[in-house]
C-alpha cells in the first residue's frame, strides 16, 4: 500500500513539474523560441511551430501523469523525452550554444548541472512509479482531457506570442518594468537622473545579441529627429571600456551605459533587446524583441 501511495506522488510530482513548466512557456513562448533558435538545430521558419508543439506536448504530458492516463506508455515515452533533453542540455551548454536548459523559461534559475540532476531525479521518480503503481484502465474523459490541454496549450501560447508581435509587450508582465510604474533612480544612480524628464527610451541590449544591430540602425534615426524621444542604451557588460567600444564600433549618437549582468537579473530582462519608453520617469511602454510598426512609422 505505502509503495502505490509513493509511487502516485512521484508520478505528480513529475506531471506537475511538465504542467508548470508547459505553463511558464504559454505566457512567455518567445523565451522558449529565442532559446530554439539559439540551438540552430531546426530551420528558423519551423522555429516557432516546434516551440509551440513542445509547449502544448509538455502540458500535456503533465496532466497525463496526473491522472494516470496509460502510463504503460507515457511513462516511457517522459523517461526518453528527459534523456534527451539532458543530452541536449549538456552539449548545447557544453559547446556555448545556450547558458542553461531552457526547461523552465526563467520559472527557475538553475545552472545546467543542477538541471542535469533534477532530470535524473525525474526518471527515477517515474521508473519507481512505473514499477510500484497500480493504474486503472484509461476512460475517455482521461483522454480527452489530456487532448483539450493539448489544444488549449497551443492556442494560449500561440495567442500569446501573437499579442507579443503585435504589441511588443507581454500580455502578462511579471518584471519591474511595467507600464504606468515609476522608473526607480536606485537601478541606475546618478544615470538616472537624465531619464525622470521629457520622453526617453532606454534599450536593454547585448554586444553578443545579432536583433540589437538590427535596432541600431532605427534608434540612430530616432536620436536625430526632435521630435522623438531620446535614446539611453543599456549593455550587459562590467567593463566600461567594452561599452565605448560597442559604441565606436557601430557609430553610436546616443550615450551609452555599461552595467552589471546582475543589474539585467534583477529587472528580469531575459530578452534583449528589450525597450521601455518613458515619459517624465513614467514607463508608458515595453517592447520585447520587436520595435511596434506604429513607432517605426513615425521615424521619418
């Protein structure tokens, strides 16, 4: 008896973990695509699809293990998907690719060891509870609940990432740059003292993200033109002189200010580029990754 009782928790704990994590992708799909594209391993107009198809299979995997939905068969078919992804993690982690798994969407901040043994940790739980349950016969309405999880997961994150591209913002923001929030002078000391007056965007970029060169060339045109807001750019790097030699490389015209990786943790920008644009040190908008056609249409 106590070994069925182990052995249903572990098969929870396992689908809760896929469901949470499916979830996480749902309302932020465009990290778990940044991150499928970073690995290069499919072609980038199947990009998005297969984001998409993993979120939905993740969540519905997740609700299958719950309800113990023919586990003869999807516990197995976890089992190679954890693998997998293991291996996957470790060479795209191991070759620079990627920094961490992707599993979680930034749910949970995790180094690639730590997922590697949280991976296994799962494939034990689920070879224990495949071994020691005790499972009745799937009915329909197990089946088709897993089905309408899987159909309700792919449209959500579809709807998702559609409102992201066209918006440029997340639907649901979890970060401290939210729209009507007042930006904070601590984040920045005495730089921001220039950004709590008048209209400025501050971009978050990366000297190694290839989309913020794409916005360069636009943000340029922005700072000639009075009549748009300033520009204040933002790189991740600690070396002030690595900074200066971004903005010599691309013949910046608007100032440019290194700072901590921590200090990007810490706003949770975990895309770049990313955008606010302030009015008076009030954030009116956020854009993640893509620069909305309205703003674009007014730079002359």
């Amino acid at each position: 008896m106590i070994f069925f009782i182990l052995a249903s928790t572990a098969l929870n704990i396992v689908g809760s973990i896929f469901l949470l994590t499916g979830i996480a992708k749902v309302i932020e799909p465009w990290k778990f695509t940044q991150h499928i594209t970073k690995l290069n391993l499919v072609s980038p107009k199947l990009t998005i699809p297969v984001a998409l198809t993993f979120t939905a299979i993740e969540s519905a995997l997740g609700i299958a293990l719950i309800l113990g939905v023919f586990p003869t068969v999807i516990m197995p078919v976890s089992i190679l998907l954890l693998f997998g992804l293991s291996m996957l993690t470790y060479w795209s982690t191991s070759t620079g690719k990627t920094e961490d798994c992707g599993c979680y969407n930034g749910l949970l901040k995790i180094t690639p060891t730590q997922s590697l043994i949280l991976n296994a940790i799962y494939i034990f739980l689920l070879i224990f509870g495949e071994f020691f349950g005790k499972y009745q016969p799937t009915i329909l309405w197990q089946w088709l609940v897993v089905l309408i999880t899987f159909i309700i997961s792919y449209a959500l994150a579809a709807g998702s990432l559609e409102y992201m591209q066209e918006n440029g913002r997340p639907f649901i923001d979890f970060t401290p740059l939210k729209e009507n929030r007042m930006w904070q002078i601590e984040w920045l000391g005495e730089d921001s003292k220039s950004l709590m007056s008048g209209s400025v965007i501050v971009v978050f970029m990366s000297p190694e993200c290839s989309q913020c060169k794409h916005w360069l060339g636009v943000l340029k045109l922005v700072q000639w033109q009075d009549n748009l807001p300033a520009i204040v750019g933002l790189i991740d790097t600690e070396n002030i002189q690595a900074g200066q030699d971004f903005v010599d490389k691309y013949f910046l015209n608007f100032p440019v200010v290194a700072v901590d990786k921590k200090f990007y943790r810490k706003l949770k920008i975990e895309v770049v580029p990313t955008a606010v644009l302030l009015e008076d040190g009030v954030i009116q908008e956020k854009w993640i990754g893509l620069m909305p056609m309205w703003f674009i249409n007014k730079i002359k």
